[in-house]
C-alpha cells in the first residue's frame, strides 16, 4: 500500500514539475517521455487454419481498441464477426476478446514486434485463446500496420478444443 502511494505522489511530482511556468509565463511542453501514448482503434482480419481433427477454415474480421494503454503496453478490447466452417455449412458468430499486448521496438521506433495474448468466448461454443506474435510499422504518427504471420488459436468447440494457426493483418489509427 505505501509503496503504491508513494509511486502516485512521485508521479504528481513529475507531472506537476512538467507543467510549470517557464519565465515569460508560457507552459512548457511535456517533455516527449512523458506524453501520454497515442490511444489506439484497428480494424482487422484473420484466417484461422485448423491443424487437428477436422480440418477447417475461419475468418474473423473484426475491430479492435485500447481500453489502456501505457507507452508499448496495452488493454484491448476486440469485436469480430466469425465466418466459421460448422458441421453441415458455414456459420456466423460474434467473438468478442480481451488482450493484452506489448510492444518490442526493432532499431527506431517505427518497427515494432507486437506480442498479443487474447481470450474470448465464442456463444453456443466456448473460450477461445490465441497467443501471437507479429510484425507492425508506423506508416505515419497516426497509422499502423500490423502482420501477424504467427497466430495459434485454441477453440473450444462443444467440449472439444481444436487447434488453429493464423495469419492476421490490422491498420490501426491513433486518436
């Protein structure tokens, strides 16, 4: 507890130290490492592979936004419509997903390796988790692109999982 306060009041210090008046009574700017990250909103598609048992195709096209996000860490929150392959024909699904991400840099700032954990529940099925690993570049400061050519996928289908890799892609712009 003391020490959860005492970074709260070093934070209040920082931040109050940041925002005092220069001289001739003008604010200075926010030192650029203590900005407050861009938040986040995507839009994104992925096609699930099943690797075990029945061999399937899923799509998933879907949007995706940071409920928090720190400067490479992230809270997401991910809505996507589900073309799944069901037992006699396609069926449709909403799954919605909470993830966490993080950020690796590679060399500047504008390549990034983008390491998502998300689990989610897909109705009248069950949970589903995906572990994934990709690459994104900072087209402008607004815009991102994402590929994630490395997605397993655990579904739980009807108290049976099946296994799934994917390939996804994202464009996310900052607001």
């Amino acid at each position: 507890m003391k020490s959860t306060l005492a970074v709260l009041v070093f934070g209040a210090l920082i931040t109050a130290a940041a925002h005092t008046r220069a001289a001739d009574g003008t604010h200075d700017a926010l030192p650029r490492s203590y900005e407050a990250p861009p938040r986040r909103a995507a839009i994104h598609s992925t096609t699930a592979f099943g690797l075990r048992g029945r061999h399937f195709v899923n799509e998933l096209v879907g949007v995706r936004a940071d409920l928090l996000t720190a400067s490479r860490f992230a809270i997401e929150l991910d809505v996507a419509y589900a073309n799944l392959d069901g037992k006699d024909e396609r069926v449709h699904n909403v799954l919605p997903q909470l993830a966490l991400r993080y950020r690796l840099l590679l060399g500047g700032s504008r390549f990034g390796v983008p390491l998502r954990f998300a689990g989610g529940f897909l109705p009248k099925n069950g949970p589903t988790a995906r572990v994934a690993a990709g690459i994104d570049f900072d087209a402008t400061d607004a815009v991102r692109i994402e590929l994630t050519p490395l997605e397993p996928m655990l579904w739980v289908v009807r108290e049976r999982s099946e296994l799934s890799l994917n390939l996804g892609a994202n464009l996310a712009l900052a607001f």
